[in-house]
C-alpha cells in the first residue's frame, strides 16, 4: 500500500480555488509530509512547499539536505548557502497573489521576512486548506495508526510482568521508551509516568519520586510507525487498590465504555465529550475531569477532530482520534484511560485492545 501524494496535491489545490486561497507556503509541520512524503528538520535553513492553486509545486530546500528528498510531485530548488531563502520563495510567489495561506508552524523570522517581501499580500492559516484533507484518513493511514495501536498495546501487556516499587518515575519511563521501540515503533515519542499524588497532573514529567505500594500509577505513552502516531494510558495499581481508587477507576472505565460506543457518523464532536463527562459527573467527580474527552491523531500527535463542548462539526468515517476520561484528585491520585479509535461507515472501531481493568502490579 502506498501514499499517492499527486491525488492529495490535485486534492489541495481544489480546496485552494474553492477557498480562494491563491498560494500554499508550507515549512515545517505535518501538512508538508503529507503532501510531499517529505518531514523537514526545523531549522535556521528555510526548506518550504509552494504550492499554487494552479501550476507546478515547487520544494524550496537547503542545498545540504536535498539528499534527503525522495522524489515526489514537485520540483526541487536547492539553495546555496549564500542566497537569500526567504527571497527565493517571495519571488516564486506570483506578485497577483493576494491570498497566500501559511503553515500553523513557519517559524516567525521566516514569517516576518516573506510580509516584508510581500507587502500587498494577505496571509492566512494553511489549515483552513489542508484540515479537511487530513481529518479523514485514507486506508494506508488508518493500516499505520492500527499498526502504532497494537505496538502500544504489546507494551502494556509486558508493563503487567514489570515491578513498579522501588523504581522511580524516570526508571520506568526510561524503561517504556524503550520498550516502545522494541514492540515495533519507529520512534517513541513521548512517555508520562505519574504516580500517586503526581497521577493528579495530567502532564505530568516523570521526575525522580520512588514508586511504592498503594500508589496508583498513570501511564500515557506513544510512538511513531510510517510517521502515524500512537497514544494509549492504561492506569496500574502497586498493589491492591482500596476502595476510592476502585471506585474511581469504574467511573473512568465507564465514561470511556459509553463514549466509545457513542461514536458513528453524524453525531457531533462535542457530544461524545458530554457523554464522557456525564457519566463521570453522576459518579460524583464531575469537577475532577479537567480536559477534554479525545483529540485527532496523525502525522501530528494532537490534531483534528478535538472532541470538546463547542465544536459541533459531525462524525465522518475516517476521522481518528483518542477517547481519554480522567479523574484527578489534587494530593491524591489521578486515573485515565485512553484508546484510539476510527470511525467507520456505521460505527467505531476501537484500534487498542490492551486490557483496561486497573492493573495490579508489584
């Protein structure tokens, strides 16, 4: 299976004349390896996408890192070190152009530098472009994010046979990172390990507090596989849990339970966070849910659709995002659980299966 980056450029460039945005500048970020296949490094070297409503994209790169470049549906400009990068691509931009959309994520020296050059031209967000391309994924995209999904879901099998006490939170981070890129991942990218009263942050970093018994411990970790992200929290109890810990972990699980079967198409984004959030609330823990119910996953770890009150876009088939309630006692503990799913013709498929119970560990 293979990525047919000329359809997402013919693609793109419809959206363009449809929202009359004349001209695409896009540096570093996810919307250039998704048209392109190719992911630039950020840096002080300019490399940037243009891509016109109609004609031929050019990828404007440093001369260094053209090496890299995998041929694709544009031409290549390589620049020497002496020239002017940010010149180069001002003056590619047809001077008619009054609309020229922009990467969320060009670095403000090259964004200043292009309105210096191009005083009469108005610029505005690339999303509004590329958002409605990505928020579905295509097959190969949804093989990937299967594919990350049942790594993580290796790991948590192997995190059940690994004692917790006596080891700190950067010990078992360091250890899952690890054990991320063993089951499969390319890459891991990132790992929170809270335990105890830390399980209250959702955020947390895993800093040097020893694990011991009667901590409960969350545990959010992901990779990359093809460049398509995986994010799974399971949360693992030292020992028995008492009784609130129990508790409170039924309400999670619950939430979880009822948003997940909530999905299908043509329900709204936000009433999958309300069906989380009123589970959790008739538990009585209402104002310890302090984040949103999910959020898109992709070539971005956080992308569109954010499930969250006040966005009432509808469900699509294609759309792929996390499902992810907590509860979080500040000085006590905290408890999440989180699956990646996608939304199919007629309902969701839930692409982690690794075991939710809380998880008792030594």
């Amino acid at each position: 299976m293979a990525t047919d980056y000329q359809q997402r450029m013919i693609r793109a460039q419809k959206e363009m004349a449809d929202q009359k945005v004349d001209i695409l500048l896009l540096s570093s970020g996810a919307d250039l390896p998704y048209l392109t296949g190719y992911e630039a490094t950020p840096m002080e070297r300019l490399t940037m996408l243009v891509l016109p409503a109609q004609g031929e994209p050019t990828l404007v790169i440093p001369q260094l890192e053209a090496p890299r470049v995998k041929d694709g549906p544009f031409r290549i400009r390589a620049w020497q070190e002496a020239e002017d990068a940010v010149g180069l691509v001002a003056k590619m931009v047809n001077q008619g152009s009054r609309r020229i959309g922009v990467g969320d994520q060009l670095w403000s020296v090259f964004m200043v530098g292009l309105q210096q050059q191009l005083p009469g031209s108005l610029f505005t967000s690339a999303t509004a472009v590329t958002r409605p391309l990505r928020i579905r994924k295509d097959a190969y995209e949804i093989a990937a994010l299967r594919e990350a999904a049942a790594a993580t879901d290796r790991v948590v099998l192997r995190l059940r046979d690994e004692p917790f006490s006596g080891r700190t939170e950067q010990e078992m981070a360091r250890l899952i990172a690890a054990l991320t890129v063993e089951e499969g991942h390319d890459q891991a990218t990132f790992w929170i390990v809270a335990s105890g009263p830390n399980g209250a942050s959702p955020h947390h970093e895993p800093g040097g507090r020893m694990m011991e018994r009667g901590d409960l411990v969350v545990v959010d970790f992901g990779g990359k596989i093809r460049r398509y992200g995986s994010d799974c929290t399971r949360t693992f109890s030292i020992g028995p849990p008492t009784q609130q810990q129990t508790e409170v972990h039924a309400a999670v699980l619950a939430a979880q339970q009822a948003a997940t079967a909530a999905v299908r198409p043509g329900v709204m984004a936000e009433s999958i966070d309300s069906i989380a959030r009123t589970v959790i609330t008739e538990a009585g823990y209402g104002e310890y849910f302090i984040h949103r119910t999910g959020h898109g996953i992709g070539l971005d770890g956080h992308e569109h659709p954010y499930l969250v009150e006040g966005n009432s876009e509808t469900l699509e088939p294609g759309m792929c995002f996390s499902i992810e309630p907590g509860i979080y006692l500040p000085g006590r503990f905290g408890v999440r659980i989180e699956d990646i799913v996608t939304v199919t013709s007629d309902g969701v498929e839930v692409l982690n299966q690794a075991d939710r119970s809380l998880i008792v560990v030594g």
